[in-house]
C-alpha cells in the first residue's frame, strides 16, 4: 500500500469540493427565495382567514 500523497490528487480533490460547494450555495439561495414566496403566500392567507374569523368580509356563496 503506498503512502505517497500526489499534489495533483489533492489539487483535483480540492477542485471537486469547491464545485461541490459552489452547487449547495446555488440550491441553499434557491430554497431561501422558494421559503420567502411561501411565507409571504402564507402571512396573505392567514390575513385572508383573520378577516373571515373576524367577519370583515363578506363570505360570498353559489347565490350571490
């Protein structure tokens, strides 16, 4: 078994962890916009059902 480190090993795996980690930043930044939209949807809907529970809007059926 041989102990020998090669630089170009190191180097490559050097390179394969920064693309790596460059990929998990692009995929982090886009769960972080997928998270904001959702809570933004979210605070709307919960607005939506406060006004309702509050009766401050008029809840509209089949006959009207």
């Amino acid at each position: 078994m041989s102990k020998i480190i090669r630089l170009e090993d190191i180097l490559a795996s050097k390179e394969y962890k920064e693309k790596e980690l460059e990929y998990y930043r692009q995929k982090l930044e886009e769960i972080e916009q997928k998270m904001y939209w959702l809570n933004r949807d979210l605070e709307v809907t919960n607005i939506i059902i406060d006004m309702i529970e509050k009766e401050e809007v008029s809840v509209l059926g089949k006959n009207h």
